[in-house]
C-alpha cells in the first residue's frame, strides 16, 4: 500500500520550505495587475453545477487516508442508475516511487511526479472526504481533455509549491469552482471544496480525522 502519499509539510517542515521558496500566488494575495496577468493566461473555464442526477458522467473530488498526510486527487468516468462508478479514472500527483525517499526529498526541492492512480485511491474504506459533479457528456469531454493535459504536463511534485491540492485546484478552477488553499491537509481541502461550490445539494461526504 502506498501509505506516504504525502501533501503537505509537517510545521516545522514546512516553515523550512516557506521561508527558502517563493510563496505560490495561489497562497498569498496577489495585486490587481498580477491578477489580471495571470486570468489571461489561464485556459477558459467550463461552468459546471453540481446535479444529484443518476446515471450519466461524472468528475469527482476525493482525498484518501494513508500514513503520511493523506492525498487528493480527481476521479472520472460513467456513473451507472444505480449509482455504480463504471471503469472509473484516477488523476491524482504525486512522487514517481513506492519509496518513501522521494517524499521526503520533495518538501525540500521538485522530484519527478506521475500523474495516474495510486494504492487505494479507489477503496472507499480509505475515502477521507470526495465531492462528486454530474457533468453533461460535452461538459465531461471538456474537462476530461483538460485533465489529460495537466497530466502531460505535470513533470515535478514538491510538498509546498505544487503538490496534490494543487494539481486537484487546477481542475476545479478550470469548471469555473472556487478552491481553498493548497496547504491544507487534503480531507480539509476536498472538505471546503465541497462546501464553497456544491451548496445544499451536493454530493459527497466527510470522514472521520484519520
């Protein structure tokens, strides 16, 4: 079992990290020209409401359980009437490695990342927090080409600068979703993410603390 599917720093680990890296501009406020600099930049968004239909597609955000800090990521695919994931796919960052060695060396500089599924992503026993979108089929392609390239073009993991949260926050900006700081523990990030855009009606849950 991958257990060290690690997110964010310890404390003391992570003022290390803060204190050599440039704050991303994702956990710090930005000026007015910066802002606009970045939206300009940024790929149009898809608007997506959060639906408690059955059936149909669906892009969902969920954090897992593991030894470290836990781990967020996006899972996609066909929902069955019965509310049944059918051949279900991960899109989660995190270090290349089984070892626990690159995980450590990421809340220090970038290591190589791989953007797929990893051990236990799809056990519900070890869900800690999801937000499932019922997503129309053009919606669902949309952000699915979206995924595919953040996939291809998501070489590094690093604990602070661009970790997990962060890789989950790209996709749900880009369907047009406020996203909470990437820092956070992922049970608390998939958490805020669920109640900042899924309103009364939205679809998930959340854990006990691991």
């Amino acid at each position: 079992m991958k257990r060290f599917s690690g997110c964010l720093l310890f404390v003391a680990s992570l003022l290390l990290v803060l204190g050599t890296f440039e704050m991303p501009a994702s956990a710090a406020p930005a000026d007015k020209s910066k802002a606009t600099s970045e939206a300009r930049q940024r790929p149009a968004k898809v608007k997506v409401k959060s639906s408690k239909s059955k059936g149909g597609y669906f892009i969902e955000f969920r954090s897992r359980y593991a030894l470290s800090y836990g781990h967020s990521f996006v899972i996609f695919g066909r929902m069955s009437p019965s509310g049944k994931m059918i051949n279900p796919e991960v899109a989660g960052l995190h270090p290349k490695s089984d070892s626990v060695v690159p995980y450590m060396l990421g809340h220090i500089f970038p290591v190589p990342a791989e953007t797929g599924w990893s051990d236990g992503d799809l056990e519900d026993q070890y869900k800690s927090a999801n937000w499932r979108v019922m997503v129309s089929k053009p919606e669902y392609d949309k952000v699915v080409a979206y995924i595919r390239k953040k996939q291809a073009s998501s070489p590094v993991w690093h604990a602070a600068l661009y970790n997990c949260n962060a890789f989950a926050a790209d996709i749900a900006r880009f369907m047009g979703y406020k996203t909470p700081n990437h820092l956070l523990m992922p049970q608390d990030f998939m958490t805020k993410l669920r109640e900042w855009n899924g309103g009364p009606n939205a679809i998930g849950s959340t854990g006990p603390r691991g």
